[in-house]
C-alpha cells in the first residue's frame, strides 16, 4: 500500500476546531511545554462546547483568505498543553497541543515542516472537551488544515480557524473525507469534494 502522505500530494489526473472558540473568555496561567509526551485518554465523560458566535465564512474563497495558512499536514503527536482557567479557583480547560507534520502549503505563509496546532483539550477534572461535536486530532490523522497564528503572547501556536477550518481523510477510503459532526453549509459542501479535488480548488482560491 502506497505510503497515504506521498499519495495525498502528488497530482492525480483525472481526478485531483477551535482554541478560540472554547476559551474565548480564559485566560492562560501555565502549563507543560509542547514537548509534553503524549497524553492518554481522558476519563469517560465529555464536555459538549459550542463555537456559536465566531465568524463563518460563506464560500472556500473567503475561507481560505481568512487563514495565514493552507496546509496538507498529518498529525504525528498529541499531548497536553496550557491550562486556561476562567478565575481564581483554576478552573477552565488544558489545551491539546498537536504537532502536525506539513506535506505541503496550499496557501497563505510556509509555515514550517513541523508545527504545534492548540486546540481545546480537557476540562481541569480530565473530562475531553468536544466543540461542535468535532472529534479530537489524533495520531495519523491526515487531512488539509486552514490555521491561523494567534495574536498575542498568551497564544504562541497555530490553530484552526474555525470550526470550519479542518477536513480529515478517511483512511478507509483516501477518495473521501471523513464526515463531522459540524452543521454547516461549507463544511458540509467540502467534505463531500474529492481530496484532490479540493487541493487544487483551494490553490486557484488563492491565486484569486
């Protein structure tokens, strides 16, 4: 079997969540550096958080205008990041930190071949934290991200830009992306785009 990574960015003829979101109202006290080992499973039990309110975007053009960058990546780790409390008592939420491996930058700045992506995490009793019913990045997972940088000290890493932003191969099948959770028109219109297809749509996106 073709190594899935090689296959993803080559062309082929004929055919071709969230940071924000979760915590927009912590603020950031401490945490374990990004080269944390991997994290375990959290205990049973989810915490369900809605992105109700940051901006959406209406069409890939204007999605892949608001990103600083497009990229085909695989996350290679995952591990806990900083925990973000909402007052005194520390409680809040510890981010994921996902290091993502970049194949290829479809649009905006090159990033880098190895970057740190922050996502919501866990609440500070272990409990996973779901936004929008989106599932958690994972070890293997590959798939086209739009990432945007944070904007202040307190958010040194990449994340996505939106719940729109993130769009994973399915590994039983590379023709089709996975299907989420996210009621979204866009969302709903990209996942259903052939991989390859959705490459090169993103690539003439930016070229405007």
């Amino acid at each position: 079997m073709r190594d899935r990574r090689v296959w993803f960015v080559l062309v082929l003829v004929p055919l071709v969540a969230m940071v924000g979101a979760a915590v927009s109202t912590l603020r950031s006290v401490d945490g374990p550096d990004p080269t944390t080992p991997p994290v375990s499973s959290p205990p049973a039990g989810t915490v369900a958080v809605s992105s109700e309110g940051e901006p959406r975007y209406g069409d890939l053009r204007a999605l892949v205008a608001a990103s600083d960058a497009v990229v085909v990546g695989e996350v290679v780790a995952v591990g806990p990041g900083r925990l973000l409390a909402a007052g005194a008592n520390r409680e809040g939420i510890v981010t994921r930190l996902v290091r993502l491996s970049v194949d290829e930058v479809l649009a905006g700045a090159d990033p880098g071949a190895e970057v740190i992506v922050e996502e919501p995490g866990w609440t500070a009793d272990g409990r996973e934290v779901v936004v929008d019913g989106t599932p958690a990045s994972a070890p293997g997972d590959l798939g086209i991200w739009f990432l945007v940088r944070g904007a202040t000290e307190e958010f040194p890493h990449l994340a996505v830009v939106n719940a729109q932003g993130r769009y994973l191969v399915d590994p039983a099948d590379e023709r089709r992306f996975l299907d989420v959770a996210v009621r979204d028109p866009l969302v709903d219109r990209l996942e259903r785009r052939d991989p390859v297809i959705l490459r090169h749509e993103i690539e003439q996106a930016a070229r405007g």
